[in-house]
C-alpha cells in the first residue's frame, strides 16, 4: 500500500511505500531533549502506577468493607425475623388463650342463664 505525506519542504505530497516504516529525522541535538522527555514520561508513569496501586488498596479495603457490611445485614434481618417470629407465635398464644377464656364466660353466663331459670 502506498501512502501520501505532505513534504515539509515544500508542501508538496511524497510518496511512501507502506512496507517501510516512516522516517523519523533525528539530528545528534534533539537527544538530550528526547531522553528528558522519556524521563518525564518515566516519571509520569510512575506517578500513576502508585497512584493506580493506591487506588486498588482502596479498593480491596472497600470491598471488604461492604462484605462485611452486607454480612451484617443479613445477620440483623435474620435476628429481626427470628424475633418476628417469636412475637408473632406470643401473639397467636394470648389470642387462642383470649378466645378460649371467652367460651368459658360464655358457657358460664349460658350455665347461670339456665340455672337462674329453673330456680
């Protein structure tokens, strides 16, 4: 594949095979600017690994952090249903225990009504 550049010089459009890599250049002078780009990128890149790292330690912490925030959870709702539960069976006795009181008076009323009849 050919590709078309625009040469510098001149504007005019050179033509380069794409089998080659472009060309580059490089004169001895732009060294020293190059390898202190490089340093700066170096330096650059291990800002943001440490930072990256950081942020991944956060992460892990956080993680965790919620895990057991959700383990709490559950053991709360479980302790609550549990404790639901057991009211709601203390309530289903005091009603059973209510109504069958009723029926007693009730007979006790009927046995007194009849009674009082006869006598």
């Amino acid at each position: 594949m050919v590709a078309m550049e625009p040469d510098t010089d001149d504007n005019r459009i050179k033509v380069q095979d794409s089998t080659t890599p472009p060309t580059i250049p490089i004169f001895s002078n732009d060294f020293p600017e190059l390898q202190l780009r490089n340093k700066s990128f170096v330096a650059e890149l291990e800002v943001l690994r440490l930072s990256n790292e950081n942020l991944e330690s956060k992460l892990m912490k956080r993680e965790e952090e919620f895990i057991q925030v959700q383990q709490q959870k559950e053991d709360a709702l479980t302790k609550v249903a549990k404790e639901r539960d057991s009211l709601r069976n203390e309530i289903l006795k005091v009603e059973c225990l209510l109504r069958e009181r009723e029926r007693e008076r009730r007979n006790q009323e009927t046995g007194l009504g009849t009674e009082g009849r006869e006598g």
